[in-house]
C-alpha cells in the first residue's frame, strides 16, 4: 500500500438566517438539486447569462478553447500494465472518450504510425447511447499480476456517485455476473481475481455523516454482496474507511484506513494468518502512514516526539515495518523541512523512493535506496535535469511530476515536466539498482497551443498583513509600462500547491490577447508543507484572506495592473476565498468568477459532503466556532448596501460534493439587491463544473469574456 498526498437539508438556526430564511422561504427549492421548480430557475438565469456573455468574442475564445482541450497531438498519458500501455482518448468524435491500449514497444518506439495504432477496448459514447445514460469515465482499474480483468467506474452526469462494473480485458465485454455494483460513492480495489475490498453504501446506517462509506467488507466471486463479510466500521462521525492491497511481490499486504478528517487517520495491517485480525500502527493520528517493500513510512502533520527526539511537520521518516510492529522505535529520516522546502510528492518504485521536493515552489528531485541491511544507511542522489541526450530541460519556474512505469516490477520512471509557457514534455528514465538514473529519453511533447511570444515568467513575493512571505506568479507581456487587465487566481486549502503548468487555455484566451495571468500561494496550501497549511486553519482562516489581498494590492503598487482592471478567480475552497474578496475586499478587484463555491458556512457542513470539511473550517453547531466561521461565511457577510465587483458564479446541477445551493443562493441574494450579478450553471459535470471537452469549453470561454467585459477590452483585439 502507497498513500500519497494529494479527499435532510436543516433551516438556518442563528437569529440572522432565521431572519432570512422567514423572508424568502418560498426560495427554498434551490436547496433541491434536480427539482423542476429549482430547474426552471436554473434554466432562466443561464438564458440571461447567456444573452450577455454569448458574443463573438465569447464564440472564439471558446473555439480556440476546444481546439487547445482536443489537439490531437497533445500526449496520450499510458499505464503500463505487462505489455500494454493503456491510455483514455477523448476528441471531437468521441467526447465522452475511448479507454484504448497499444502495446508498450509501440508507445515508447520511434515508429509514427505504430504509436497511432490502437485497441478500443470501451467506447463511452456508444455505451452512453445504448444504455441511454450520461456516463462520464471514472476510471479503470487492471487486476495485477494477470491483468485480463479490470473494474471499470462510470459516473451518470460526472457525480461522485459512481457504478462499477468487471470488464474482461480479452474479451472486451463486461463480465456477466461479475463484480458490478449500484451507483454510490466509495471505492473498490483488487486483491485479487477472485476477491475485492468493498466501501460502498450497503443500506441503512451504512455512510458516515459525511456521505461517505463507513464499512470496508471482502467480497468473494460467486457470492452476494450482502453476504459480505465486514472486515472494519469506522465511526459515523468519521469521513470514511477504505482498503488497500498492496500487490508488490514478496510483500504482498492488506491494509484498512479509517479516515477520521481530512487531516487525522488511522492505519490497521490485516494479519495474513486469519484475514480478520487488525494489529494498529502505533502512532499519533496526525501522522499519515503507508508502507513500502518491508517499510513503514511516515508524515508526520504536526510535530511528532519519538523518545527525546522531536521530528517537524512535514518530515519524512522510515522504519523496518516487523521492527516497528515488535515495538522498536528507531527511524531513519529521509526528508526534514526548511523554511522554504517542503515534500511535495513520494513515488515508489522496485528498489527506490523518488521524492519531489519544493524549494519556494521549484522542484528538486532525489532517489533514495534502503540500505541491504539494517546497519547501513539509506542512500541518495539528485536526480538532475538535462543530463542525457535528448531529455528535455526543465525551464525556468516550471514544474516536474514523477510517476512510476511500473512500481512492482522496474525502476523505470516518467517525469512530466511543465512551464507557464512551455509545452508538457514526458520523458522516461532509468534508475539503476544504486539510485542513479542510467538513461533518459523524452518520449512525447505536446504541441504549442498558443504564441507566447513577448511573454515573461516571474515570481515575486509580498509581506501579508502579519508580516509573513508570500510568494506568487506572474505571467504576462515583457512590456511592464501600462497597467493591463490581470486574472489573479488562487485556492490556499487542504494542503494543495498551486505549481507551474502550461496555461494552454489560458494562453490562447487571456495571454495572447494581452492580459496578465497570476498565481498565488498562499496559506492554507501545501506549497510550505503543513505548516503552510495549518497556519490558515479553522479560527486562522484569515491568513489565506490576508495573503491574497496582499498579492492584489502588490500587483497594483507595482503597476503591473489597476483596480478597475484586476480581477480575481477560484473554484470549491477557492470559491470560499472568492467570496471572501467580494464581501471583505470588495474595494481591491474589477470583477470576479466563483466556480464551484463554498459561501454558505453556516450550513456547509449539512450539504453533501460538507460534514467531512469540519477540520478545515470548523463546527458551525458550535457557538463558539461560529463565532469565527461566521467572519469567512461570505453568504452572511453580504451587506446589501455596499458596493461589489461584478461577479459571474458559475456551478454544476450535478455537484454532489458542494452543494450548488451554496451559488444559487448568494447569486439570488445579490440579484435582489440590484448587484452586477450572473449566474450560469451546467446540468452535468459534477464538481468539474463541466462532462467533456465542450462543456468545458463553454465554462472557460463563459469566464473569460465575463472578464475581459468587466476588466476592459483586450488590447489584441
């Protein structure tokens, strides 16, 4: 098992929200999802969105948009399970995708048309059309070592409510009477062809407050799920539990999860000898805990003290598992935080972990190999760029991702790299059984999307109103002497860094036409590691407030925009901060997009998934927690005498991690009070916002030409 970083609508109950709630209660169908009340009030504002928005500027961003989400020459991305490479394709033909494999030789030869040649395995659209369905692909994950079987997850609209299905790999068919199962949230995974771990919704009592499942069960072929037997419970109060097995040949493990919050876990190994037993890690439930080869591995989130020795957030620490199960304490540090690094991703593979670091927000990566024995030390070595003919060189301020070929059997490596303006590259490297990399190749580069000509990369750091450092991006025309129009986007939660990417998008739809894109990172994310993060927690939540308005009024001192022309953008929690700049720093921005948003807090935590999210921001039912949730509840903070931006809120009917009451409302709370105010939103998509390529399109080009009306005309055009 590997675990990386990287998861009855009640009344308003303060004085203020019953206020509310007994002045408009005939508007509480737009608590109801799918209603046709709520529908038909959908429908009628997205109509007026449109007739605003829907221009020929509108008509070619979005062009352009498509033509930059389905390049044919964008790269394929492969799992290589045994001899195939694996890949899912979408394209003007097949919008809602093709799961397809080649074999491997051809996807890493140099032969053209071998590396065009493919094997559809499922076609979503005709299966989309024959079951008349929605479905959005989810996923397909292959059975290892035999890979003839897999389980294939579909979404009905691209909700988080899934089905899945046992699909044979050789036949091409689903499996009859195969592992199949109702549409719910949760997970399945291999143990092995003839048995699955289970955490579905198997009926009453059975999901967390959360939404999510609570039981992890082993369920058998050829026998009922009913009849599964139940192998953990977590707590209703809990997130969710999951299981994992780990199928590295010779330690070959299953592995229980109780996820308690967002930040807390605990960790169970199943005994191999009854299957039933659970022996806990022993450890503090900050520390998240996985295992590799005949390791433990450690993350501690907050401080963590062994004996007399004190370990950071954010450290990385190593153990022989049987030795840490038989009580011994002694581990091996392989990572310790600065002040300006951070772990920013681990990768297994046979005989090595690779770990990415970020040094203010910059990639560093290093193999490190366990010792042959237990009285030697791990060793490391940087694995650096540009070493070899042909591989690409990693530009400035752009970032590298690592993923492993095929962890269990090799120690090959993928290394995606990436830059503001510089087309993703995907090479494949090498580790020898000493950590260094032997050879290295780029197999596959993405195509120019748009003219970056003139353009200039930078980073730039600000003081926040503590005082603390924060740094952001700036991309944008060489010429710095006129203020332009500039998107400021941000996000600053759950422990997410905001990295370098190309802006193929937005490139074509705010770049080219002259305009200034900006990235901010700020608290509450992962850039810093935890104490990042933690440092904008629950009563701390300002930080990230603070932060980003900070990053606003340094773009204006520095001339490189105005007020009237800078305008800010965020999705989910970064809808939260969206709508914290509307309510609190009104004053800073010309326009604003808030996708996908939290902004009711008071009942955030009763809509879908919002109870797992209390870790984050808190308990709303605790009087004293709302005493500082209310200060970042933008919903209540909307006073309908002030002066705002204009804002576009965008949502998904079929979101059902955040409820899309939380834009309908504020949306409707604005409207009535004569704001400049939109409001679209897709009916499929989920918490995406959008179910294929065009869908996706039509939100982007639906955001920009908001700003580009709000902000001022684009100088190109």
């Amino acid at each position: 098992m590997f675990l990386s970083k990287a998861l009855t609508l009640v009344v308003f109950t303060s004085v203020l929200d019953n206020e509310y709630m007994t002045e408009n209660e005939h508007f509480q169908f737009l608590d109801e999802p799918t209603s046709a009340e709520a529908l038909k009030w959908v429908t009628s504002h997205n109509v007026l969105t449109l007739e605003q928005l829907e221009t020929e500027q509108f008509k070619a961003i979005r062009t352009d948009v498509l033509a930059a989400l389905e390049d044919p020459d964008r790269i394929p991305f492969p799992r290589i399970r045994d001899q195939w490479a694996y890949n899912f394709w979408t394209d003007d033909d097949n919008p809602r995708g093709l799961w397809r494999r080649q074999l491997s030789t051809d996807y890493l030869g140099i032969d053209t048309h071998a590396q065009q040649q493919w094997e559809i395995l499922i076609d979503v659209d005709q299966l989309a059309e024959a079951e008349d369905r929605s479905w959005v692909w989810h996923g397909a994950a292959v059975c290892y070592p035999n890979n003839t079987r897999a389980l294939v997850t579909l979404s009905d609209g691209g909700s988080d409510t899934d089905t899945v299905r046992e699909f044979d790999i050789h036949t091409r068919q689903f499996v009859e009477d195969g592992f199949t199962l109702p549409p719910s949230k949760g997970s399945v995974s291999w143990i092995n062809e003839d048995e699955v771990w289970v955490s579905r919704d198997f009926g009453e009592s059975t999901l967390t407050e959360s939404g999510y499942p609570r039981q992890v069960r082993r369920w058998r072929r050829g026998t009922k799920l009913s009849d599964a037997p139940i192998v953990y419970e977590a707590e209703k109060s809990d997130v969710l539990a999951v299981a994992a097995h780990d199928s590295m040949p010779g330690w070959e493990r299953d592995w229980i999860v109780r996820i308690i919050d967002f930040h807390n876990q605990e960790v169970f190994l199943l005994d191999t000898t009854d299957g039933v037993t659970l022996h806990p890690i022993d450890c503090p439930t900050h520390v998240h805990t996985s295992s590799w080869r005949d390791w433990l591995l450690f993350l501690p989130k907050k401080e963590w003290q062994i004996g007399e020795n004190i370990y950071p957030a954010g450290s990385l620490l190593v153990a022989p598992l049987e030795d840490y199960m038989a009580g011994h304490r002694d581990v091996h540090v392989l990572f310790a935080p600065t002040p300006t690094t951070a772990l920013e991703d681990i990768t297994p593979t046979r005989h090595h972990l690779v770990l990415n670091v970020l040094d203010d927000v910059a990639n560093r990566l290093t193999v490190f190999t366990p010792p042959n024995d237990k009285g030697t030390e791990w060793t490391q070595h940087e694995l650096a760029f540009g070493s070899f003919e042909g591989e690409a060189v990693l530009p400035p301020f752009a970032s590298v991702s690592v993923g492993a070929v095929n962890a269990y059997e090799e120690d090959r490596i993928w290394l995606t790299t990436t830059g503001f303006t510089t087309p993703t590259t995907l090479s494949l490297v090498e580790l020898s059984r000493s950590g260094h990399a032997v050879s290295a190749r780029q197999v596959r580069q993405a195509p120019t999307l748009f003219d970056s000509t003139g353009i200039t990369v930078s980073q730039h750091f600000v003081a926040s109103a503590d005082g603390t450092r924060v740094p952001y991006f700036q991309i944008g025309p060489t010429d710095t002497t006129t203020p332009r129009p500039t998107l400021l986007y941000g996000y600053g939660g759950f422990e997410v860094s905001l990295t370098p990417s190309y802006l193929a998008t937005a490139g074509k739809a705010w770049l080219e036409r002259g305009g200034v894109y900006v990235i901010a990172n700020i608290r509450g994310g992962g850039e810093y590691g935890p104490s990042w993060h933690h440092a904008a927690l629950k009563d701390q939540r300002h930080r990230a407030y603070e932060d980003f308005a900070a990053v606003a009024r340094d773009l204006v001192d520095r001339g490189v925009t105005t007020r009237a022309q800078l305008g800010a953008q965020g999705g989910s929690n970064g809808g939260l901060l969206i709508g914290m700049m509307l309510t609190q720093y009104p004053e800073l921005f010309g326009a604003l997009v808030c996708q996908v948003p939290l902004l009711d807090m008071r009942r955030y935590h009763t809509l879908l998934a919002g109870a797992s999210w209390m870790a984050e921001y808190g308990d709303p039912d605790d009087p004293e927690q709302w005493e500082y949730i209310r200060t970042f509840s933008p919903f209540h903070l909307f006073d309908s005498e002030r002066e705002y931006p204009p804002t576009l809120f965008t949502t998904s009917t079929r979101d059902d991690r955040v409820h899309p009451a939380h834009a309908r409302h504020m949306f409707r709370q604005m409207a009535d009070a004569g704001k400049d105010v939109l409001l679209y939103e897709n009916i499929e998509g989920g918490h995406a916002g959008a179910a294929d390529h065009k869908q996706r399109a039509t939100m982007a080009a639906l955001a920009w030409e908001f700003l580009w009306q709000k902000l001022g005309t684009s100088p190109k055009i």
